[in-house]
C-alpha cells in the first residue's frame, strides 16, 4: 500500500476505530478535567500521531485492524 491509501484509509476511520488503535492516548485525552477536551481533541491529536508514524508503522496498524 502506498502512504496515500494509508492515509485514506486512516481518514475514513470513525472514532471509535481510532480509539481502537490508539487506546492510550484515547484514555488520557479523554480523562482530561478541561472542559474544552472533548472527542473532536481526541482525534487532532491521533491524527498528528499518525502523521509522524512511518509508512512501515501504518501498514502494521492496518493490518491488525483490516
């Protein structure tokens, strides 16, 4: 897969599946105190996550999840 298509397939992902493949960072973001942190916070940041994973990284990923 290029790194197109991967992050194509990521982009379509509900939040519910990134919160799948990012469960830490789901809890943490989502145990914030701040009224401000909501769900919308949650993705901003997986998606900037998974902007610095490499290719061979995302190809991992979307193979546990396919």
């Amino acid at each position: 897969m290029t790194q197109k298509e991967l992050d194509k397939w990521f982009n379509s992902l509900d939040s519910f599946e990134i919160a799948e493949i990012f469960p830490g960072l789901y809890e943490e973001v989502m145990a914030s105190a701040d009224s401000s942190v909501n769900i919308n916070t949650f993705i901003k940041e997986a998606k900037s996550d998974w902007k610095l994973m490499s290719k061979e990284q995302k190809e991992e990923i979307y193979k546990m999840y396919l």
